[in-house]
C-alpha cells in the first residue's frame, strides 16, 4: 500500500517551467586528506572538474584519470565511510556499536595523502562538495 502523501506526490506532475535540482555526476582528480574528524575529508590540490553519465569508475578509466593533472581546487567530501579502511569507517558514525570490524563494507581506496580519482554528486556550496559514489586510488604522488 502506498502512503497517501506519497500517492499525492505521484499524481501531481511537475510544475511547467520550473527548474528541477540538478547536482550532476562530477569525477575529480585530487589529494585525499583527511582531518581530526573522522567523517570530514578534504580533496586538495584538485584538477579540473568534468561531468560524467555513470557513478561508477571503470578499470578502464584509470590509466586516463592517472594522467589527469592536479590544480588548485578544495572539495569537502561527503560520504567517506565506504571508501575509508574498515577502522576508520567503524570511527564514523553509529558504525563502531553497529558493525564489528569484520562486518564494514569499506574499500579503503581513500587514504590520506594519496591521489585519487572521486565520481560523486556535486554539491554548488560554500565550500563546495561531492557526495561520494566511487573513489580509485592512483597512489601515494601527492606533494
């Protein structure tokens, strides 16, 4: 049974000319840093930001993304737990009570100082953001 405010919200269509919220699919190449925070990480010294169709990034791309060259650009990153290691990601959150270690869905491709490529959501803000939705590792190059 669908709730009945979901069920108005599926009816009604869009209102005609009204702009809709766009927070395009971003990939970024950059330095992971992270801060005393466990949840808050920064990618400095990042390049060029381009717009992709897919939240994911292919085996494929990495020789591509490694060649990408740094720049001056700071995003705060958003939804770091999956793409830190297991400890860290147990650090975030409830996730420490909730998990044991061996139970963290965590792919540890975000380590701190290392380059690496980001797809997320990007977030138009002060400072700007992505919302993570895949991380790859490019190594440990960062000045």
């Amino acid at each position: 049974m669908i709730a009945p405010a979901l069920a108005v919200a599926l009816l009604v269509p869009p209102v005609a000319g009204a702009q809709q919220p766009k927070s395009p699919i971003v990939v970024v190449v950059g330095c992971a840093l992270k801060s005393a925070q466990p949840r808050i990480w920064t990618l400095s010294n990042a390049g060029e930001r381009s717009e992709s169709s897919r939240p994911g990034i292919a085996t494929d791309d990495l020789e591509q993304l490694a060649k990408r060259p740094l720049g001056q650009d700071i995003y705060q990153l958003i939804g770091v737990a999956d793409f830190v290691d297991a400890d860290a990601s147990r650090t975030i959150g409830d996730r420490g009570a909730l998990l044991p270690r061996s139970r963290v869905n965590a792919t540890g491709m975000l380590g701190h100082g290392h380059r690496v490529a980001v797809k997320g959501l990007y977030i138009a803000a002060t400072p700007p953001r992505i919302n993570l939705t895949s991380v790859a590792d490019l190594g440990p190059s960062c000045p």
